[in-house]
C-alpha cells in the first residue's frame, strides 16, 4: 500500500471528473479548480497489513447501506455514551433534561428555565 498524505494534489489531467484509484478517490474542486486526491482508508498505525486487508474487505462487503446503517449504529452508540455521562455527573436529572444537556454540550443549545431556547 502507497504510503499518501489524507488529502494532496495530482496531475489535473486525470481530474476531469471524479476518479478512483485502489484506495485512492481524486475529484476536481469547484472552488479552485484544481485537482484534490484523498485515501479513502487510512490504516491505523498499530494494524498489521493483514489485519486492515481484512477490514477494508469486510467493510467494502457492507455495500453502501450496510456501512451507511453501521455510521448510524455508531452515531446512536455515541449518543447514549455522551447520555450516560450526562447522567452519571447529574444523577438528578430526568430523560428530557438529559435531552437538553445533551443539545447543550453537543450543539451549543440552551434553554431558559420554562424550556425555552
């Protein structure tokens, strides 16, 4: 496996539309009009080569609803870890107030004391 940066520049040539190649997607920016590549995996620098060979075909195995449905089983999981901790540091509080601590710590809402934002 080539050994890349996140994101780089290419040759703007093969940039006429979006392009894929092996662990590598290249797009054309319409902001600058200029070619920007990125790895579409990054192995963790603690995997062997065999192990990430594993995950990514696994991973690819998904299809696009699988891995879409496992970012949502992810985002819920993170959800009820941050609720938990919420929770845990204000044992008083009931679900809705959960709720509203989490909207606070998550996206910066607040409510006045009749709930209102």
């Amino acid at each position: 496996m080539r050994k890349l940066p996140l994101q780089f520049s290419c040759n703007v040539s093969i940039c006429t539309s979006t392009v894929r190649r092996n662990d590598v997607n290249c797009e054309l920016s319409r902001t600058t009009n200029s070619c920007v590549c990125y790895r579409l995996f990054v192995r963790s620098r603690d995997t062997s080569s065999k192990a990430a060979a594993i995950h990514e075909r696994l991973h690819d195995e998904l299809g696009v609803e699988g891995r879409f449905r496992l970012a949502m089983q992810m985002s819920e999981l993170a959800r009820e870890f941050a609720k938990a901790g919420i929770r845990e540091r204000n044992p008083a509080l009931d679900e809705h107030d959960v709720v509203r601590q989490l909207a606070a710590e998550f996206y910066g809402v607040t409510y006045d004391a009749n709930g209102r934002r």
